[in-house]
C-alpha cells in the first residue's frame, strides 16, 4: 500500500478500529448516550410513523428536523435500531474524510491525515459517531461550508463555490437551525478577499455573497413562524433563555488546546508564538476573559456546564466569578490565534486563513445564542476551522521542500517536511487518550425538569 492511499484511508481506518466496535457493542454512558434515548430515537420513531405526513409544530428535539427525516425514511424501510446507528456513524465518518480530502488539496497528505484523525479521535466527536446524535451530520456540513468559503477566499466568487455554499448551508441549517452562520461565509470570503488586496469588483461579489444567504435564511425563516421562536416551543425556557457570554471564554480556551495541536504542524508556529501580533492577542483574549463570568457551575439551572473543561475548571479555584483555569486557557488561546495571523501576515493566502478563523469567530457568536455552552457545540469547529486556516499556509513550505529534494538530502528535507504534522499528531493522540479517559467520568446529562417537554405519540 502507497504511503499516499495510506494516508488518505487514516479517517477509516480510526472509524474501523474505535468507533464500528463501539456500535456493535451497544456502548452506553456518556451523554450522548442519554441524548440518543430520551429526545433523537423517540422522535426518529415518532417521524417515522407520522410518514408521509410529517408535523413538525411541536417537534421533540431542538434542533430542525434534517437528521431526524433521514432516519426516519431509513427506518420506515425497515431498518432496525442498531442500522440506524450504523448510518448514523458514518455521519462522523463523512465529516473526517471531507476536512481531510478538503485540507490534502489546500496543502499536502501528511496535513490531512493529521486534522482528520485529531477530528475524529476528539471525544464528542467520536461519542456523536457511536449514539444517534445530531452533531456529526451538522459538522459534516459546517466543513463543507467553510471550505467552500475558502476557496471564494482564494480564487473568488464562482459559480461553482456559491452552489456549494447554498448547498451545505442549506444542509447544515436543516440540521441544526444555530449552523444559520454558515449561510454568511461567502459575505466574509468576499471581505477578507478584499481586504487582502485581491478583490477587483468587491461589490459585485457582495452582492451575490448575500443572494446566496437567502435559500438557508428563507428555510430557518419558516420554522421559526412555525415555532414563534428558534426553536420549538419545548424549548424555548431552556435553550433560548437568553445569550451566554461565557462561550467566546470556552472557545478561546479550546483553542488553547485543540488548536495549537493543529497550528504546531505549520514550521514557523514556535517562532510566530513569540511575536507582538500573539502577545497582543493574548492580552485582548485575557482581557475579554477577565470581564466575563466563566465560574462553572450545573444543572438543571446553570448555563456553564457540559464539557470536559468545565469539569476540569470546577477542581480548581474560582475568584470573582472567574475560573482560575479558562481565564488562563482563554488568553493561551488569544496567544495561538494572533500566531496564526501572524504567519498569515504576508503570506500570499493570508485571504484564506483570515477566512477560516473569521468563520470560526462567526460560529462562536452564533452559539451564544444558546443558553447552554457546552463543549460538543465548540471543538469540532475550532478543529476544523483551524486546520482550514493552516492548510493554505503550508504551502509555501511544501513546494520549497520538493524542489529542493535530491538524492543526498532527501530524507532530511522529507523529515523536516514532516516534523510539525507529526508532532501534531502525537499531540492531538495523546490529548484524545486523556480527554477519552475523562470523558468516562463525564456524568450524562441530568434528568429534565419535570415541566420540560416529552416527545410523545
């Protein structure tokens, strides 16, 4: 087998060896266990019934309805329980192979490998493969979405990459109704684009930026006058309750962790870590995370909790309101977006990258929206959008080293090529180990509040 197909096959073979075991076995615990039994299954079984008709007024999940239509048609063909998780999987499957296939064409093999493995080794990533979740099939698209934001971002606003950011905006909002952001990338592309220097007929490319904003606008649009809110009237005390500040906290903190693990693949992160552009970011991010109240704390009341982080957090000291951990993991996190954008300073791409993290920033606002921050809501995006912004970058350092291969020094110009991707790598594999074994102690999710609304019959 060529290095390159071996490469190519890493998101299946992660899938094959952790999470096909995992379904077959019927594993059963964390919360998205707990998820799967109280609100996806009993609404797959309620559309599933309801077919042809479909009622989605009082709908029993808070989500739109994408993924729960596609399992309910799978399930009225007969397809039993342990089918649907199977199908279900492959959802989280689809997303690691997209951003690998996506971040091989923007850079090199070596790079996909890693941010598709690091991808599906995270623990709410995998844990949504093995349950009937919503969350891989939403990533799925989101991946998509930025991609296709990327590339307006490199070679402008074509016809192809506007079909495909209607498309996945589109798919991701019929899944997940939040995932709206993702309808605006073009309108960011477009900006970044012109920001960079490279946009010639900047207004001409807004204006079809925002036309292609209107398919998934219109169909949220129709399930919020159906609902009378975001989301469905079940809801609406628990979820749409009002914003939460904390989130842009948490995100910050998550990229101190998954996403230096992505950005130390590019040659030159430990060189930009020190520059001005990371100190000044860290100090806005440290700034942003001392005003905020980020103190965990739990259910069924509190908004700041669900995550690997917040347990974490909630063992060590707490002054003002202010958790000692995320305040510090926060302006870390400030550190590793202003090195990205200082290697994306004068890079010729720096279009692309601006785009990726611009997208990143966009889906962390639109989750604020969400009275609850939980992590499995924030990871998979930093990820993701974080190898999308590297991956343009590490261009310039392939082609050098290929050129300059020769027969005396091409093993050390190969091992330099690929020393960042592998170290992140290990990084990312043994963040992944701890944060599994973590995640075994994650208590699922709480019992609801009486009040709170049953899917039923």
């Amino acid at each position: 087998m060529s290095r390159s197909l071996l490469l190519r096959l890493v998101p299946l073979i992660i899938w094959i060896v952790l999470v096909l075991p995992a379904v077959l076995t019927g594993l059963v615990g964390p919360s998205e266990g707990w998820d799967q039994d109280f609100y996806h299954r009993p609404v797959v079984q309620i559309l599933s019934a309801q077919l042809p008709s479909l009622n989605f007024n009082d709908f029993g999940s808070a989500t739109t309805p994408g993924y729960h239509v596609v399992l309910a048609v799978i399930h009225r063909l007969g397809a039993s329980d342990l089918e649907l998780r199977l199908l279900s999987s492959l959802f989280g499957l689809a997303a690691a192979v997209a951003l690998c296939r996506v971040v091989t064409r923007l850079s090199n093999e070596a790079f996909g490998a890693v941010a598709s493995a690091v991808l599906l080794l995270m623990p709410y990533v995998m844990s949504s493969a093995v349950f009937l979740t919503t969350d891989d099939l939403a990533l799925f698209g989101v991946t998509l979405a930025v991609a296709a934001a990327v590339d307006s971002a490199r070679a402008g606003s074509t016809s192809s990459t506007l079909v495909r950011s209607v498309t996945w905006s589109c798919a991701a909002s019929i899944v997940r109704q939040v995932l709206l952001w993702t309808a605006g990338l073009q309108v960011l592309a477009v900006l970044m684009r012109w920001m960079a220097g490279h946009e010639q007929r900047p207004l001409r490319a807004l204006t079809w930026a925002l036309i292609a904003m209107l398919p998934a606008v219109a169909l949220i649009g129709w399930f919020v006058w159906i609902w009378g809110g975001l989301v469905p009237p079940g809801f609406q005390r628990t979820v749409s309750a009002g914003i939460n500040f904390a989130t842009p906290i948490y995100a910050l903190a998550l990229m101190s962790c998954w996403g230096a693990c992505i950005a130390a693949a590019h040659p030159q992160f430990f060189r930009a870590l020190r520059s001005r552009r990371a100190l000044l970011c860290g100090l806005c991010a440290l700034g942003l995370a001392l005003l905020t109240v980020t103190a965990p704390d739990s259910p069924p009341l509190g908004t700041r909790w669900g995550g690997i982080l917040w347990n974490i957090a909630a063992r060590f000291p707490v002054i003002g309101g202010r958790s000692l951990v995320l305040v510090t993991m926060a302006a870390a996190g400030g550190v590793v977006i202003g090195t990205i954008l200082e290697i994306a300073a004068r890079h010729p791409r720096r279009s692309e990258a601006w785009t990726a993290l611009s997208a990143l920033a966009l889906g962390v606002v639109a989750q604020m929206a969400n009275t609850l921050c939980f992590e499995r809501y924030l990871a998979p995006i930093v990820i993701v959008c974080t190898a999308l912004a590297i991956a343009p970058l590490l261009q310039e350092f392939q082609s050098k080293a290929t050129t300059s291969l020769d027969s005396e020094r091409g093993v050390s110009v190969v091992t330099v090529r690929l020393r960042w991707p592998l170290l992140a790598a290990l990084v990312g594999l043994c963040l992944s180990v701890s944060e599994v074994h973590m995640k075994l102690g994650d208590p699922s999710a709480p019992p609801p509040r009486p009040d709170e609304f049953r899917p039923t019959l």
